[in-house]
C-alpha cells in the first residue's frame, strides 16, 4: 500500500507578501527541510511550486501509519521560523489518499490528493483530512456551480434585493443594504449561502460583485432622482475583491457611471480583513488616501478580530452589531451588557451604530435606549425585490412591521 499526501502552507501568502519574496523562498526552503526530516529514507518529497508540496510514503502497512506521519509533519511545521531576525508561524493542511484504494494512476492519485487538502484547509487549517469517494461529488458540485455562475453573469440571472435600515428615533428608512440574489433557471431562486462561497475560492466574485456595485448605483441614482436624495445604500465587499487592485477602480466606475456621490454608498467588510496585513494597506488607503474615498462599515462587529486601532486606522464610519448579540437580548443577558459596550465605544468614537438581526419589539426598545442609531432586521422587513422596497419609499415611512416567517 501507498499513501501520497499533498501539503499546502497556510499564511504563506500573507508572510510573501508582508516580508517580500526572498523571505518567502526561505521560508519554503526551511518547510522543506522540516518535511524530509519528518519522513523515512525511503520516502519522496517533492515540492510542485508555491506552497505545495507532495509526499510518496511507500510501503505503508495502514492509513493510520500515514496519518502518524501526517501528524509529525503538522507539528514541524507549525514551530516559528527565524526569518533574517523575524520570527513567523505558519500551518500545514495535507490531503492524504491511498493507492490502490482511492484510485490506481498518478493523475487521480494528486487530484484525490489536492481534494482532501482543501478540505483540511476548510476543516480550520494545521489539520488533515484522508480523501473519500464523496468528495468527488462535492468538487463536481463546484464545478457545475462556477460554470453556471459564469452563464448567470452572461444571461442576466442575478436580481438584487433591499433590506431597509432604519433610523431608530424616527423608525423612517434611511438606507439599505443591497443583497444579492440568483434565478437559477432550472433550480429557482437560490440564496447567497448556496453560491457565494464557490464564487470567492473561484474568483468569480470579483465581476460578480461589479455587477453588484453598478447595479446598486443604477438603482440608487433612480431613487435619489425620484425625490429621496438622503437615502444611502450598503454594498458588501468581500476578501477576494479586496486582494484584487482593479477594486478601487471598480468603485470609481460604478459611482461615476450612474452620477452617484461617494458619500451615498457606504461598502460593508467584516472582521477577517484584519487578520492580512495586505488587505489592511487596500481598504486603509481606499478609506483615507484615495482620489474618491470610500465610506466604511464594519459588519459583524465582534465576531472577529477587530481593535480600536484598525477602526481608526480604517476611518470607519458606521458598525453593525453582529445579529447573535441580538438574538437573545434582554437586560438580564451577558449580550445585554456587550451591545451596551460596542454601543458606548462606539460614540466615543463618533461612529454610528446599526444593530442587525432586530426582529421583536422588545429588541427594538433595548437597544434603542442603549444608543443604537440604525435598526436592521426582520422586525421592520426582510431583504425585498425592488419594486417592495420602492413601494416603502413611496408610502414614505415608517415601515410596515411584518410578521417573522419560519
């Protein structure tokens, strides 16, 4: 029996990037270092470019030898690396699959191989993961899904929904945030969840989301022609657009093309941002140094990785408080005295605050008397096509309360 496992380093994009591209080929040498001297003499390592690397155990006896191995290999590599004085850290996810079990010719062996490495990866990274036959079902579930992304650009299947944000004195609409939706042609309507996730690992959601932002730019300047020049969108920007340098320009088009001003688009990031220093300096310029600066929210506010610092650093506008504080409030709670926290910070730092995931009365009235300035949730509408969020303005507020629906 023979094992082959397929090794990625995880963080080593943010240190190549931080450090520069000599330190990163030194970090590799040294991975690869810490890889032959975990294995036999017997054994192969072999490097197939960037981070990745490949390992032939033979002769193995079980999968559970294999995975001793992979075990040893996890620890090596995540002790510090000296890097020219700079101590580093970074992990390992391996993907490990059998011959002959899994598959009995090298090609299937590394795609088996590089399958259960992403799933490591999606596991938490520093982790392992042995290949299954259900795993090639799930991949070719990815690839049907990125080729139908790809038709839905082309054939116009994207629809954009609303969610109203509320001003909570007045409980008047103020803003709202844009939400993508798909009509899927054979499987229908398909929410966020079920597609999103493939559009960022692919890169499709780089055109995806400039289709987003210029048609909640086109949406928008109809709007503020039609009388409601106060009214403000929320555009959420995700980590992969983030890392590309055509965003700041995706930006500028969209605004510039439907007249819209900057200060009517307030684009959403979440906490992870934090933890890639090469994301940091784009959104921190984009905030304060760009020809058009743009206007920052931060959504999720205490799941993450967040500081006083960056929210500083990044001239963050608006934060919204994460729903699973709100879920459960009431003055007893531990998530009472935490939005109480955010919210007191928050003006402190002359930062607006939206509390998201309001869906009852009695969270409405709690975190209103706690100082939020903008509710967000179900208690006022769920995210509505077009012409239902339309409807609202025209009735001019305040919005109707629907019932939650399960």
């Amino acid at each position: 029996q023979l094992a082959l496992m397929f090794i990625d380093l995880d963080g080593f994009k943010k240190i190549n990037d931080t450090l520069g591209h000599d330190a990163g080929d030194q970090l590799i040498r040294t991975a690869g270092q810490r890889l032959k001297e975990s294995v036999r003499e017997v054994d192969t390592v072999a490097r197939l470019g960037g981070d990745e690397f490949t390992i032939i155990l033979p002769g193995i006896k079980s999968a559970h030898d294999s995975e001793i191995v992979a075990q040893k290999i996890l620890h090596s590599l995540s002790q510090p690396y000296d890097i020219d004085g700079v101590e580093v850290v970074v992990s390992g996810s391996i993907g490990i699959t059998l011959f002959p079990d899994d598959a009995n010719d090298k090609e299937s062996l590394i795609r088996n191989a590089d399958t259960a490495m992403y799933k490591a990866k999606e596991g938490g990274r520093n982790t392992l993961h042995f290949f299954t036959p259900e795993m090639n079902d799930e991949a070719m579930r990815k690839l049907r899904v990125e080729s139908e992304l790809r038709s839905a650009l082309e054939n116009d299947e994207f629809e954009l929904y609303y969610q109203p944000i509320i001003e909570a004195g007045t409980e008047r609409i103020a803003g709202a945030e844009a939400l993508i939706r798909w009509n899927h042609p054979e499987r229908g309507f398909m929410p966020p969840d079920e597609f999103i996730t493939i559009a960022e690992e692919t890169g499709l959601i780089v055109p995806i989301g400039e289709w987003v932002m210029n048609e909640a730019c086109r949406q928008l300047s109809a709007w503020r022609s039609a009388g409601h020049e106060k009214l403000y969108l929320a555009v959420n920007i995700s980590p992969r657009q983030i890392q590309e340098s055509v965003l700041e320009t995706a930006i500028k088009n969209a605004l510039g093309s439907h007249g819209v001003d900057n200060n009517a688009v307030i684009f959403e990031i979440t906490e992870n941002i934090f933890v890639d220093t090469h994301k940091e300096r784009i959104i921190a310029q984009m905030s304060n140094d760009a020809e058009v600066p743009i206007r920052l929210c931060l959504d999720d506010f205490g799941m993450g990785y967040s500081s006083l610092g960056a929210l500083r650093k990044f001239s963050v506008e608006i934060l919204k408080i994460d729903r699973s504080f709100i879920m459960n409030l009431d003055e007893s709670s531990e998530d009472f005295a935490l939005v109480g926290a955010i919210i007191a910070m928050a003006q402190a730092l002359n930062i607006k605050v939206v509390a998201e995931g309001v869906e009852t009365r009695e969270q409405l009235n709690l975190v209103r008397s706690m100082g939020a300035d903008f509710i967000q949730g179900y208690y006022f509408s769920k995210p509505v096509p077009v012409a239902d969020f339309a409807s609202m303005l025209r009735k001019s507020l305040p919005a109707p309360k629907l019932a939650i629906v399960s």
